[in-house]
C-alpha cells in the first residue's frame, strides 16, 4: 500500500512544488519504505510517492515511475492482483519489462489501452498518471472505493491526494469550512461523498476517473457496481455453493500474493473465518492470523476466534487490550482520520492493526460480506417493522425510531428476531427511505435543526454550487433509492450501504486505522468476481427465516462445525457509554464545556449541556451523539 499525492496547476508551480516535498512526507505512514519526487515546470505538474513495498521489493519499483520514453508518469496506490495475466497480454503485444512490479503493468497498460486499461484491473487501486504527450493528469478509483481519493479544484488549480493531509499540506489554497458538512457528519457519523468538510475539496466517487489539463476538468464513470435487481439462478444451493467456493479461492488465492509477510484478521464472526479458511486450504503452511479481546465479555469476541483458529490450524496471536490501551488511541484519532469521523470501532480497528503490523505487513480480512450477502437483519426487517409501526399513533412512532436509532444494530436486529413471528407482511410503503435511514442515523432533521445553529439545509447543494463553483452529484443515499425503486427490498438495502456507508465509513475506518500502522489490509470478499457473483444469487440463498448470509453459513460450516459460528452477531464494538460515564467524563466535559461551544457558535450550548448531563446521570443515553461531538471537538482543536 501506499500513499500518493500531486498537482497540475497553470499559475501556482513555485509555491505547489515547494509544497509537493511536505505533502508527500505527510504520507509517510502510507508507505514507510521509499519516497519519490517528479516535477516539471514547463507542464506545471508535480507527483509525490510514499511506498509500502510489497511486490518487488528492488528499486526497479520505486515510484514515480515513468515510461520508457519517460513521457508519462505514474503514482499507484493498491493493489492489482490479475497483473501477471495482464503483463502476459503486454508482453505480447510488445512491451517489455524491467521490474515484477504490477506498477509497472499498470501504466503499460495505459500506454496500450488508454482509459479503458481500468476496465481489465482486478483489485483495489486509485492512481495518477501524468501523461506528457497530451499534457494532461489522469486520476481513477476502483469501482468499490476500497482505496481513497482526494481532490481539490479551485481556480484552474488541481491537488489530488490518498488523503485529505496530503492536500492541506499546499500552501495558498483555499481552506474554507463546509459548515453543511457539519450536520451531515452528525446525521450520518461520516460526511457522505463526494464532500468532505472543506469547500473546493472533495472525494473521487468509487468507479470514477478524472481527466484535468490546462483547459477542461471532468470526472466520468468507468464502472458500476453490478445490477442486482433481478437475482435469477437457476442453480441449486449445492450448486451455487459450489460456484461460490470457487470464486472465492480464487480470490483470495490471487490476494495472498507478497513478497513480505502476510496474514488474516480473524474475529471469529462468519466472514473473517471463511476467508481464513480458504487462505488455509490453499496455503503450504499455517496463516498466520490475530485478534484482540476485550475482558468485558459484551464486547469480546477473541475466544470465538481462538476456537476457529484452533479448529482450522492457524498460528494464531491474540492480545487483550485493557481500557487504558483503548483509550490512549483516542488522541490519534483526529490525526488518523483527517476530517470528522465518529465510528467507534476505529479504536479497536487501530489496535488490530499495530498488533498485526508487528509480524506482518500485509493481511487479508472479512469486511464487505454483510453488504453483499444480506448480513445485517435490518436489510429485510425494514418493511415488516415499518408496516407494524404505522399502525401506531405518530408521537409513539417518532419516539420508536428515535430509539432505535441509539441503540446498537445488534440489540435491533436480536429484538426484531423476537418480534418476527408476530409481525404483519411486509408492505411497500410510499416512504420506505425516510424509514430505513430513520434506522440508521444517529441524529434526525428535527434533532439537527435544534442543536445546529447554522442554518444550512441538509442537501442544499445549490448552497454548495455557489460557494464553489461546482455541483457535485445529490446525495448518493436519496439517489440510489430512486435508481432501485422496483428491486426487492433486501437488494435495494444492498446497494444503499455499498453505495454510501460501505465505501464512506466502514472501507475509510479500515484504510485509516491500517495505514497508520502501516499495514495493508486486502478484502477478498470485495473482489470483483465475487461482488459480481454475488449480485446473481437469489435472495432465499441469502437470508431465510430470520436469518442472514445464509449462503456464507453453509459454505464455512464445510470447513468449521456451525456450533463455532452460530451465534448473535456481535460487531466490533467499544463500550463508549461507559467510558463516557467513566474514564472519559473528563474529557467530554472539557471538549463540550460552555466557553468552548459558545466560541465556536456552531452549537446550541444548552442542549449539549442538557444532553451531557442525562447521559452522566443515567436518565439517558447518548454515547452516539455524544461521542461524535466530542470528535467533531477534537478534529476541530487538531485541525482549524
């Protein structure tokens, strides 16, 4: 993995190249390994490289890395795991090769296809290629969005960057607040692409590219993620299991390639363990796999995970974290991640990660099985729980959702379980998206407009086109609702968290908190193949009577008893309302004290105040709310 950064501009080179040495050593985490610099004024173009060297360790792949001719340049982040395919097709075609390096195979193929080069990757990728015969930059992302993308734009000047620290690192750009950012990072505990909390800065959406020379910037959509509104198979479940075992050895076969250490997360849930299944069955030795435990059993899932590891054979390392360990991240955090971000799970994602990172440098994980195989209850209880609500007077209903909503999915999911076998059929209600995200936000429009001060509307993005001179797309949430109307509901659920939460905050809390350690993180289960496999089998594969990832289930229980993984799910969670009654009282009160907030006046003090004091007294519980001003707070302090 690595980090990349760089710029075009037609009126700042002095300044941006002064720029280009800080921003590139701001990624250093990305890639400890090596560094490189390319400039060239005459273009007004300039690309930075921090590396992660995990294929060909030689100089040979030392980035920037430039063409035989050295007229096109490239900066790679990821990882293509079809490039030895690839170089063969080169190879014939003429190229020749001087490195093992899939970098190199990546910008061969761009001499030899152009843009359409993205359509023959495999992997996880976001790229630059400077290309001097026609003087422009090339950016693209992969179609999932598993690696990171950043762009300013703003008076003919482009920056790109892994991360939004590479593109402060530039001096003389603008580094405006998007105060409208602020309520839909708390209405979602992630700012939703392709905005970030500055103006003039914003995220490659997933499967994009961007073209920007001396006279035009577009972005264009490359690749989709596949269409699943008609799961028609007219497999059996041996033989979609089958295909299914085959497409993910596959996967996770070409991801085990390295030339450095390589190992697994393993949880213990359904997903770490088949893909650590798989990655035993193909390899010639034990995998090496580690987890870390909570001595709070709501929260510990190591035990779970050393029975797996025992059953499949694996060299497993596990480390129980203690409180004090958990909370010594917490400061990292707004460094880590670089604009407001209030997922919880990001502390024991980081600690993971070091733990893993002192004997590997690359490991595969189960991130992106929920979202494609139905693993979440809410997927197919949303209409059915919707249906029996609106029955209900409106005042009990609001408080029903308002509920939910600070809970944990897991206590909604298990209580729906009970509930199922009384509640009516499902319907098809007129507003089934302000259902469903009343389910998974954290703070609701009326919450919002009483703490907010700010009069910013949610989705005001003609607000946003005047301020910046863009229009970036609506909100992907509403957007991709209105593109699944006539999917099954379950599909249609599928694809909003693929397109928004998946991408936005679970594959952004993995890169970060991996990054930072400086381990690469690869998630087989979001391979193209199986998210194309996955997209065509039928729905009563995938859930059933009150049960999800029913296909996952029956192909790891070919490996593992079902005894080790029949069980509620639990997540990866903290126990932050707690701390926030105990070990971090302190600091919440400091971040969320009067003066503090009434400086900022972004805020209405008494209500922080009022909900501060419920949750301290146990008349209420906040942790989501309150957790997610205390990083708004403390990405504030690191970074305006």
């Amino acid at each position: 993995m690595c980090g990349i950064t760089g710029f075009i501009t037609n009126n700042q080179f002095e300044s941006f190249s002064r720029s280009l040495p800080v921003s590139t050593a701001s990624l250093a985490h990305r890639g400890p390994d090596d560094s490189g610099i390319y400039v060239d004024s005459s273009a007004g173009v300039g690309l930075g490289h921090r590396r992660l060297s995990i294929l060909d360790l030689s100089p040979l792949g030392h980035q920037p890395m430039a063409s035989d001719d050295a007229r096109v340049r490239i900066v790679f982040n990821g990882e293509v795991y079809n490039f030895k395919v690839l170089r063969k097709e080169l190879e014939k075609a003429g190229h020749q090769f001087k490195s093992d390096s899939d970098t190199e195979v990546i910008l061969k193929a761009y001499l030899e296809w152009g843009t359409e080069c993205l359509r023959r990757f495999t992997g996880m990728f976001a790229l630059a290629i400077w290309d001097g015969r026609s003087r422009r930059l090339f950016l693209a992302r992969d179609q999932l969005g598993i690696k990171p993308l950043y762009y300013y734009y703003h008076s003919g000047n482009l920056i790109f960057a892994s991360e939004l620290k590479g593109i402060l690192a530039f001096k003389g750009i603008s580094k405006i607040l998007d105060t409208g950012a602020i309520p839909l990072f708390l209405h979602y505990q992630y700012i939703p692409s392709p905005r970030t909390i500055y103006q003039h800065i914003f995220k490659l959406l997933p499967g994009h590219f961007l073209i920007c020379d001396s006279e035009t910037f577009r972005t264009y959509l490359w690749a989709e993620i596949p269409n699943a509104s008609s799961r028609r198979s007219s497999l059996s479940e041996l033989e979609c299991l089958d295909q299914l075992q085959k497409i993910l050895t596959q996967a996770v076969s070409d991801q085990m390639v390295s030339d450095v250490p390589l190992g697994a997360l393993l949880s213990g849930g359904i997903d770490s363990s088949l893909v650590v299944a798989i990655m035993q069955q193909v390899s010639s030795r034990p995998v090496r796999t580690f987890s870390i435990g909570f001595r709070d059993s709501k929260f510990n899932e190591a035990p779970w995970a050393a029975r797996v590891a025992a059953c499949l054979g694996t060299c497993h390392t596990e480390l129980y974290v203690t409180s004090k360990d958990a909370l010594s991240a917490i400061p990292r955090l707004p460094e880590i991640y670089d604009e407001p971000f209030a997922d919880a799970s990001a502390i024991p994602s980081f600690l993971v990660s070091q733990l893993t990172r002192s004997h590997v440098t690359v490991a595969l994980s189960g991130d992106g099985g929920d979202e494609q195989f139905c693993g979440y209850t809410r997927y197919w209880a949303t209409q059915a729980m919707a249906s029996g609500f609106q029955r209900l007077p409106g005042p009990l209903r609001t408080w029903l959702y308002r509920s939910l909503s600070l809970v944990p999915t897991a206590f909604v999911e298990n209580l729906y379980n009970r509930l199922q076998p009384v509640l009516p059929p499902a319907f098809r209600a007129a507003n089934f998206l302000d259902k469903w995200q009343k389910l998974i936000v954290q703070m609701g429009h009326a919450d919002l407009q009483s703490l907010y001060r700010v009069s910013v509307c949610l989705w005001d993005w003609d607000r946003v086109e005047r301020l910046t001179g863009r229009f970036p797309e609506p909100s992907r949430f509403e957007q991709t609702f209105d593109r699944t109307m006539d999917w099954p509901a379950p599909s249609r659920l599928m694809r909003v968290d693929q397109q928004t939460s998946l991408n936005d905050a679970m594959l952004v809390k993995v890169d970060r908190a991996s990054m930072a350690a400086g381990l690469e993180i690869r998630v087989p289960l979001l391979d193209q193949r199986v998210v194309e496999y996955a997209s065509r089998i039928p729905e009563n594969y995938l859930y059933h009577k009150g049960e999800g990832k029913v296909i996952l289930r029956r192909l790891l229980s070919r490996f593992v008893p079902a005894s080790l993984f029949a069980r509620p799910k639990m997540g990866f969670a903290i126990p932050v309302s707690q701390w926030l009654r105990g070990e971090l009282k302190p600091m919440l009160l400091d971040y969320l004290a009067e003066g503090r907030l009434k400086r900022e006046g972004l805020f209405d003090v008494s209500l922080v105040a009022a909900t501060v004091s419920d949750h301290l007294s146990g008349r209420a519980n906040h942790p989501h709310r309150l957790w997610a001003l205390l990083m708004w707070e403390m990405w504030r302090e690191k970074w305006l």
